[in-house]
C-alpha cells in the first residue's frame, strides 16, 4: 500500500475549505436568523454569494489554467 501524500493534502484541504463554507453559512446564517430574523439572514445569503463570486471565479480560472498547462505538457511529452 502507498502512501500519496501530496493527494492526502488535496483531500484535507479540500475538506478543510467545505467545511469552513458550511460553517459559515449554517452557523453564521443561523445565528443572524435567530437575532434578527429571516429577512436579515436572507440578505446576509445574498452578500456571501456576492462575496464568494469572485472567489469562485478565481479558483475556476486557475484550476482551467491548471489542466491547461497539464494537457500541453503531456502532448509535448508525445511527441518526442
């Protein structure tokens, strides 16, 4: 059995930035919605996508970049 590291780091990364999303929206939203209501937890919604937009947009475009560079490094390894 093999121990892959760089992807156990994937992994825990990943679970570690879902898990931080979710808190923030169930803890977060939660906690808004008890104090001051539904209607400030609904705008409170809105102002975390409105936040996580451009972050999300970030992390496509980087990921894209990445199999961008993954697939033409791999073609120029075909053709030597």
């Amino acid at each position: 059995m093999s121990r892959d590291l760089r992807k156990y780091a994937r992994d825990t990364n990943v679970r570690i930035a879902v898990g931080a999303v979710l808190l923030l929206l169930l803890v977060g939203l939660g906690l808004v919605d008890f104090i001051y209501g539904a209607g400030a937890a609904l705008t409170g919604f809105l102002c975390l996508l409105g936040a996580l937009l451009p972050i999300g947009l970030i992390v496509l475009i980087l990921f894209g970049m990445d199999w961008f560079v993954k697939h033409a490094n791999s073609d120029d390894e075909r053709s030597d």
